[in-house]
C-alpha cells in the first residue's frame, strides 16, 4: 500500500516514467480481465488502453481504500462491461469464435516426459474442451474464476472489483467449476479422465 | 462417511481450508467414485490457473501515454478556443464602444461603459493607476495567466 502511495504521487507530480511503471505492473492483470470479457481480440488492446487513460484520469480521486491493484481491475472490469452494453452484446451468449479457443496456451512445459503421447493427447484435448467450455460461461462465472485462480485475488478483492457480496463471489465461484466438471463428465468416459 | 460433497471435494482441491479434511480423505481411501471427481477438480483447477498469453503489443505502456498526451492536446484546444471566444465577446462591444465614443448606438455606450468598470475593479485589484488603458493591460496580463495556469492543469491527471 505504501508502495502504491509514493507510485501515485509521484504520477500526480508529472512523473511519466512512474506512470508507465504503473501500466507494466498491472498490464496483465487488465488484459485477464479483458480477454475474458471481450470477445473480439481485436477490441481488447483498445479497451486496455482505455482502462489506462481512465485510471490517469482519475487516479486524484484514488483514496486506498483497497489495493491500487483492485481498483484498477474494476475500472477494467467496468470498462469492459461498458463495451458489451455499447455493443449490445448479450453477457450470456456464447462469446468466443473458434480461433479465440486457442488463445490460452497448452500446458506443455507441465506435461511429464514420461507419460505416454497418447495420455498427452488426451490431456491436450481435456484442456482445450474445458478452455471452450470456460468461454460458454456467462460472462460473471468467466471473471470470478479469472480474478481467483489466475490472478489470485481474494473473495473480498473479488467483490470489490465486481460489486458484488463475498458470499455471491464464492457461489459464483462454485457454480462456475461445477458446471465444468459436470461438462467433462459428460463428455469424456471415466478412463478417458485417469490422465 | 458418504460421498464428498462438490464443496468439500472443490476445497481440497483448491487446497483450501477443509474442517472435516481427515474425514473425507480416509473416505477417499475407499471411494473410487469422488477420487475420481477430486482428480477432475484438480485437472479444472490445474487449467483454470494458467494465465492466458497476454497479446498487448511491445509498445502499449507508450501508446497509452500517446493517447493521454493526444487529449491533454486537445484540452489546449478546447481552451485556446474558449479563450479566443472570450476575447471576441470582449473585442467586439469594445470596437463598437470605441465607435459609439465617435457618436454610434446607446447599447455600445453601455457595454464599453460595463467592460470599463470591470477593467478598472482588475486595475485597482493590481494596484494598477485607475486608468483605463492600463486597466486593459492588467485584464490582459490576467488573462495570459490564467490561460497557462488552465494548459498546466490539463496536462496533469483529474
């Protein structure tokens, strides 16, 4: 938080080396945000860009209430809102294009070399069929389980970014990784899964 | 024990804070059926924590500071503008003023006779001569400053 404080009043002070400080620290954190919420990858670098020039604009009126990092999630959570509404996107529609299924990357690196390829095949396949099953969540689900297992906000940064109660966070949250595990259920024989 | 409940068998696999944890892993010791469903809460979990590749460009913290510059430019505008419109508001009744000294419209008396007295309260404000040629030059002394105290103020966050 004291890190926070000295950041912004060096940016309040005309400090534009701290302000682009700011922007390569919470960068990734706007874009889970945003690549979760935006469908189309071409809007997202304008809607981040947009979060930014927001989060200038008002950082005078920050008054570290939460962590810097919170606040500037829920301007890139509202902002994003803001452009489904404007684009009169239905939140719940299935919000993904084939090409965007690939945008999260396989977990290569991860994969053991002495496990079969046929294993890795299924693994790769279970991965990409959870990753189209994530961008058919509605667009809530998508964000809480973004904020909590990517970024690694808490319950109460969660509410705080989305305005919502904890306990609304938490069944958001359960409903969410029920509804995937159901989906996998269904679609894949319990030996397929022993992977 | 009976079968773990998805919330018990999500907050072991989350590696969250369980309070009958023994309980339900001496269950899971005999139970096929939810080791099965905790390994596929645990496949979930190991997907959902991968960050997605993030695609900004290489020069995203510049172009932000690009745009935020771009519209601290045309702030400037906005208040060159407003300045330059203030100045024909001004201007124009003073040119008539001057006109009407040579006998033209009542109204332009008036107005030239309005502006005088606001120029004189600037003078006497800046201790200035109650004169009004150098009441003229206060106001647009005055004026001059504002306008760079409003540019400076738009080139800093609201």
């Amino acid at each position: 938080m004291d890190n926070d404080r000295t950041q912004i009043q060096r940016i309040l002070g005309g400090d534009q080396r701290a302000f682009e400080a700011l922007i390569n620290d919470h960068r990734k954190l706007v874009f889970h945000v945003v690549a979760r919420i935006i469908p189309n990858r071409s809007d997202r670098e304008e809607i981040c860009q947009d979060v930014f020039v927001k989060v200038y604009q008002n950082l005078s009126k920050f008054q570290f209430e939460s962590k810097l990092s919170t606040w500037i999630a829920r301007i890139a959570y509202n902002t994003s809102l803001s452009y489904l509404e404007k684009k009169r996107l239905m939140l719940y529609e299935d919000l993904k294009t084939e090409e965007d299924d690939a945008e999260y990357p396989m977990a290569a690196d991860a994969w053991h070399e002495e496990e079969g390829v046929d294993e890795k095949l299924m693994e790769r396949e279970i991965r990409g069929v959870l990753e189209t099953e994530i961008t058919r969540l509605p667009v809530h689900y998508r964000t809480v389980l973004t904020l909590y297992h990517v970024d690694e906000l808490s319950y109460e940064e969660i509410g705080s970014v989305m305005n919502m109660p904890q306990g609304t966070v938490k069944s958001y949250l359960f409903r969410a990784r029920r509804m995937l595990k159901e989906s996998l259920l269904t679609q894949y024989r319990e030996e397929e899964l022993r992977v | 024990m009976k079968h773990g409940t998805d919330k018990q068998l999500q907050a072991l696999a989350a590696g969250e804070l369980l309070d009958d944890r023994k309980e339900l892993e001496s269950h899971l010791a005999v139970c096929s059926a939810c080791r099965h469903q905790l390994h596929v809460y645990r496949q979930l979990m190991s997907v959902l924590a991968e960050a997605p590749a993030e695609e900004l460009s290489p020069n995203f913290a510049s172009s932000v500071i690009g745009r935020i510059e771009e519209s601290g430019s045309r702030a400037m505008n906005y208040l060159e503008w407003g300045l330059a419109s203030i100045i024909v508001l001004i201007g124009v009744p003073m040119v008539f003023a001057y006109i009407d000294r040579e006998g033209l419209t009542t109204l332009a008396r008036d107005s030239w006779l309005v502006l005088a007295d606001v120029f004189r309260s600037v003078a006497s404000v800046s201790s200035f001569p109650v004169d009004t040629n150098l009441s003229l030059i206060a106001a647009a002394a005055l004026a001059v400053g504002l306008y760079h105290l409003a540019v400076r103020l738009a080139f800093r966050p609201r």
